[in-house]
C-alpha cells in the first residue's frame, strides 16, 4: 500500500470505526477481551500513564471502553465506558486519580475509573470527540477537538464548554499546549497542517502555525521544551513524514529514516533530544532532536500504532497502543511484547 492509499484509509477509519462500534457493542464479548493485551481482541486507541505512579496505565479502546492496568501492563481489569470507543485519554496532572475519555461524548472520572461522569450533555458535536489536551499550568482547562473539525474548551473542569468559533478546518486529529506559554494552542488538522491559537480572545484569531504545511494532514503534535543547546521544538507527525518546527527555521519535513503515515508522537522528557513516531507495523527513534530516524524494535510488524506513552521515571519503557491491543517495550524500544504477556 503506498502512502496516498494509507493516507485515504486514515481519513475513512473514523466512519469505519463507528460501524464497527455498532457491531461490537452488540455482540457477546469473548471472555478473553476482558484484557487489551490480548492478541487480536481489543483494538487500542489511547493511552495514558499516571505521573505519579507510572506503574499505573489506562487503555482507551473501539467498543470496549477503558481499561486498567496497576502494575505496568501484566494484569489489565476493565474500568469502566463499557461499549464505547475511546479515541483520546488524559490525566489531570494535579490530581492524577482524575481521568478525562472522549469519544462518543466526553466523560470524567475522579476516582481512577471506577466511576464516569458524562460531561456536555448540551454539546453535540463533542459526541464525536478524537482529541483531548489538558493545560499543564491549569487543569480545570481542557480542550476538546472534534471529528467535525471544531475545538471547545473549558475552564472548569468540564462542566462547562465553549466552542472555539473563529476555527475553519477539517478534522482535529490532535491538540498540544505549549508547556512554556499555556495560552498558546496547537492543532494538527486533516488537510490543513498544524494551526496556532495564542490569545484569550474566545478562538477568534487562528493562524497557520507557519508555513509549509498546507494541505498536509497531521495526526499528532508533541513539544520539546528549549534546552540550553537548543530552542522549543514543535514536532508534527503525518504525511510519510515528520515535521520540525522552531521559531528561527519555520517548517522541515524530515523523511530520512521513515516509512509509511506517522500517527503517533512522544518525546523522552528526562532527554528532550529522545522522540519517537510510529505508524503502521513500526516505531522510529530519534536521539537528535528530529533530524535523523531509525526504525527500532521488533514484535509489531503487522500491527498500527495509534498511541506512544513513555514511563517518566524509567524512559527505557514505552507502551504502544496497538490493532493488537497494547505492546510494552522495556529497553527504549528496542523489542516488544504484548503487554498482558509475563515481565
């Protein structure tokens, strides 16, 4: 399949998986789906892991709903949404046993996933929600984006919701806040590049975050934060490529070492210069900021990688969110196995 052929696949999943959902929900679940690991049974969507305690992850799922795992992916319980497809999971980094789920609709949990509110009742495009941000600086603001091409926000934990009027796009594939100016919001578009919100004024003053990207589609976003050896970094991931934004360069297509459609993005944060991006059957790394790509690790190579967390406290280990349910790597990436497998 060449690019432009996964590219369209991308872009008819979220009808395909809406049919699906409707399909699963009704049927019987087999005894065994009841853990994401397993081969074949639970397709992961999501991924999120607990700052405070990274033996503690929560898998986002089609038609399964959320599940859990305590002790770094051996043993996985189902934690609550049952029937719904969870594209985008976040955890309040305040109060980390607070969760938020979007999907079919938006939902909080603020005791670990043992119980959920549905949040937006009076928001119907947010019924189609596939990306959610939390602002690191202040929690109780989150930004939703919607398969409608449309981003609400809310600054009280979502109770309430606003839209983000002044936006014209495609799908919102992915949202990122910028951890050293909070105002400023990102938003990777089908299409449409990556767009740039950096004032307080209800959404109303949009514009390219610079330029390069037109009619690209990008499927996730991750920052850098600057160092002393190097500025912020904005990373976008899409187009058989990933892309590298400062604010002295603009915009750099780097290919060099990538192959096929880049769905998901996630930076080492104890070594910002770490990135790695993933797509269909494979992950890459990068130790140079960006510039140059390896693919690493083996155990994936019929699998799509929608999702890339990483262990704070341990980097060398990262979990895949998977067709296949989720992987975990121990050894920066470098062999995977499923994750509800034996350590």
């Amino acid at each position: 399949m060449t690019t432009t052929d996964t590219t369209r696949v991308r872009r008819l999943w979220p009808a395909v998986l809406m049919i699906l959902t409707g399909l699963w929900a009704a049927a019987p679940v087999p005894a065994r789906a009841a853990e994401p690991g397993n081969r074949g049974n639970v397709i992961a969507l999501s991924l999120a892991i607990d700052p405070s305690d990274p033996a503690t992850l929560y898998a986002g799922t089609l038609g399964r709903g959320v599940f859990s795992s305590r002790d770094g992916g051996s043993v996985w319980s189902r934690t609550g949404l049952a029937g719904a497809s969870v594209y985008a999971l976040v955890i309040d980094p305040a109060s980390p046993a607070t969760l938020y789920a979007g999907g079919s609709g938006i939902f909080k949990s603020r005791d670990s996933g043992a119980s959920w509110t549905a949040l937006a009742a009076g928001q119907p495009e947010l019924r189609a929600t596939v990306a959610l941000v939390i602002d690191p600086s202040s929690p109780a603001t989150l930004y939703a984006g919607t398969s409608y091409g449309s981003i609400f926000r809310t600054t009280d934990g979502g109770a309430t919701w606003a839209s983000l009027a002044g936006l014209k796009a495609h799908r919102i594939n992915a949202l990122a806040v910028d951890p050293a100016s909070p105002a400023t919001l990102y938003a990777g578009i089908d299409r449409g590049g990556v767009l740039k919100l950096s004032s307080a004024d209800g959404g109303l003053h949009w514009a390219a975050a610079g330029t390069g990207l037109s009619g690209v589609t990008v499927n996730a976003l991750a920052i850098a934060p600057p160092t002393a050896a190097a500025p912020a970094t904005l990373y976008a991931g899409g187009d058989g490529a990933v892309f590298k934004h400062t604010a002295s360069e603009g915009w750099t297509a780097v290919t060099s070492g990538l192959t096929g459609v880049i769905n998901a993005l996630t930076i080492d944060a104890a070594h910002p210069g770490t990135l790695y991006a993933a797509g269909k059957g494979a992950v890459f790394r990068s130790t140079d900021r960006g510039t140059t790509w390896a693919e690493v690790g083996t155990g994936l190579s019929i699998s799509l990688v929608n999702a890339l967390v990483i262990d704070t406290r341990g980097p060398s280990r990262l979990y895949a969110g998977t067709f296949r349910g989720v992987f975990k790597a121990t050894d920066g990436g470098a062999k995977w196995q499923q994750a509800s497998a034996p350590n």
